[in-house]
C-alpha cells in the first residue's frame, strides 16, 4: 500500500497547496496527516500565506476525492474540527504495513522520551518537531517524522513521506527523495 505522511502545515496555504500537488502527483492510496495542520501555534512565525479558511478548504476538497486520515497535534482543537470535513481529534492511529504495526501520532504525547505501547519491531511514526527523522530505539523500533510541510527546522526542507510496501522515502515538495529507509 502508497501512503503519504505528511505533518505541521501550521495553517500555510502556501506549503498546503504544494502538498495537494505533490499528492496529485504521487497517487498514493492513502493520505495520512500528523497533525498541527491550521493554526501556526504561539511559539512560531507565520507562516508563509497563513490563511487556515484556505487550507481547510484545499485538504476538505481532497478528503472528498480520497479521504484523509489525520490525528491530533498540540496546535489543533475543537475548533479546527469545525472547519474539517475529516476527524483530526484522535492522539493516534495504528497501521498494520507488511506485518509491522505502525504507532501514527503527532508526538507531543507520545514519542522516544514517553514511548507508547509498541512491540519490537514496531514503528512510531510522529511530527511535532519539525525536523526529519530515521532512527532506531528500543528493542528493534524505529522512530520516523517526515520533517514540516510549512514551517522546517534545523536546516530540513519543507517535507513529506511516502510509504511503499515497508519502505520509506522522504521528499521535498517537488517530490525529489532526499533520504530512504527499509523497514
């Protein structure tokens, strides 16, 4: 199965309609966000084009096309539900992917320093700090974040992943790969 995992739009209609064209362009079969999607949070800049009215417009048009599946980031609240055509108040969601469980949160909750209830061999997919990830914890786990859509750090691109049979690929919005990992 082709997801695409994105996280922290922070209300960018900008970023947000680059996603929607790098989702048009990948054809992935599910569409999977990590939260903080409409409000860019009291601790960061505005982001570029900030008009969440947009946003909420250009992902609940793509939700009717494909639908969308989303959790909950610290920056969104009832209220963003509101304006969402899609349930985005869940702290996280499981996948089962080639016989791994993938544990999908935004990571304010749940990550490396309070891990969830995973297994070895499982996956903690989260956001949250805006920076990419790839790296192994625990007995046999794996920790991923595709880095922001809108609002990057420490040097990363504004990002999203695609997941295809187990293997990962992490992707600047043109859909250049700037790094893989095999699960």
């Amino acid at each position: 199965m082709r997801i695409m995992i994105a996280s922290d739009i922070h209300g960018s209609a900008y970023y947000c309609n680059e996603l929607v064209n790098a989702y048009k362009r990948e054809s992935p079969e599910k569409f999977l966000l990590l939260g903080d999607i409409l409000y860019h949070g009291p601790r960061n800049d505005l982001p570029l084009d900030y008009d969440p009215k947009i946003v909420a417009k250009l992902l609940n048009d793509l939700n009717r096309e494909s639908g969308i599946l989303c959790v909950r980031g610290n920056c969104d609240s009832e209220v963003d539900q509101m304006m969402l055509e899609f349930p985005i108040m869940s702290e996280y969601c499981i996948l089962y992917v080639n016989g791994r469980t993938i544990f999908a949160t935004h990571g304010h909750v749940f990550n490396t320093s309070n891990i969830p209830p995973i297994s070895s061999g499982d996956i903690l997919l989260h956001g949250h700090t805006h920076v990419p990830a790839w790296e192994n914890f625990g007995e046999n786990c794996a920790y991923l974040n595709p880095g922001s859509v809108s609002i990057p750090k420490s040097n990363s691109p504004n990002s999203y992943m695609i997941l295809n049979d187990g293997s990962f690929a992490w992707k600047e919005l043109d859909g250049k790969i700037y790094h893989e990992y095999r699960a």
